[in-house]
C-alpha cells in the first residue's frame, strides 16, 4: 500500500508542478510579449502629389460689332415736323394734302439724316475653363531606426514614435 500512496503523491506533485508551469507561462500562441525600444534615428519620408485643379482663365479680345442704329425716332420726327410745316403752308382742302405731303418728305429726310449705325470694334472679356496641375510634397511615413536589447532594427512606421517605441517580441525555436 505504501507503494501505491507513493506513487499517487508522486503524481499529485508532478500534476501541481504542470499546473504551476502552466500558470507561470501562460498558452501563448503567437509566444510574444512587449518591450521598449531606444529611437536612435527618425527621417520623414515623403512624396510628391498631383492634384489636378479646373479654374477660369479671362481675357480681353477685340471684337466687331454692328449697330443698327435708330432711323425710326429721325424718321418720325421728320415726319412730324414735315407735317407741321405742310399744316402751315396750306389753306383749306389744300391744307390736308400739304400736311400729309409735308409729314412723307419730312420722314423721308428724317430717315436719312438719321443714325443708321455701323460696324465699330469693342473689347469683351471672355472666359474658359482651364485646368492646373498643383504638386504638393507630403509626409507618408517615417523611416524609424531603434535599439532593443543591444541591437539595432529599422521599420517604416506611419507616425513618429518620438524618443521610445513600443515593439512587440516575438520568440520561435531556431531550429
């Protein structure tokens, strides 16, 4: 019986010394744990980027107009005034006729002493849409050398890290 209780004690220690290992290293899958880097060297890296902008681009051109001026105003104001004179140089029947003769030839040079317009040049601004091409430089990372340990590392990291850095250790068997 002695033999068989120590052979159950035996077990019993051996079962509470896995326990505790089991307890002191924890199942870790990936076998990582955290430390502190020393950041020796930080350096930007960046890059060129294009953008490509629509704007307006006015000028002044010289351009050519017609005018078509206003014989209608000369030609009835001479019309009214050839009627007036015609009302005033006739007498009786003769009165009317003169008024209506009087009134056609006064439009009729009216008409022709007026403003008929013409061709004149002008400058208009006129607009078109062009497009620019702006480059602009721009951080997109940051090349980072560190120590961990006595060694040295680099990583291309999208922030800087500043004085320390956090890396995460992961240990594998060698072989």
């Amino acid at each position: 019986m002695t033999k068989v209780w120590l052979f159950a004690l035996v077990l019993a220690v051996m079962a509470t010394g896995v326990c505790a290992q089991d307890a002191h290293y924890p199942n870790n899958d990936d076998n990582a744990h955290y430390g502190w880097a020393d950041v020796l060297r930080v350096d930007p890296v960046q890059a060129v980027t294009q953008t490509n902008e629509p704007r307006q681009q006015c000028y002044d051109q010289q351009v050519e107009r017609h005018d078509r001026g206003n014989s209608a105003a000369g030609t009835v104001l001479g019309a009214v005034i050839g009627g007036v004179l015609g009302h005033t140089v006739g007498k009786g029947d003769g009165r009317t006729a003169a008024t209506v003769v009087g009134a056609v030839a006064g439009g009729a040079v009216g008409n022709r002493v007026s403003d008929h317009g013409g061709d004149y040049q002008t400058t208009q601004t006129r607009c078109r849409q062009v497009d620019t091409v702006s480059e602009q430089r721009r951080i997109i990372g940051y090349d980072v050398e560190y120590r961990y340990r006595g060694e040295v590392y680099m990583s291309r990291l999208s922030y800087d890290p500043g004085e320390r850095l956090r890396v995460r250790v992961r240990v594998e068997p060698a072989g």
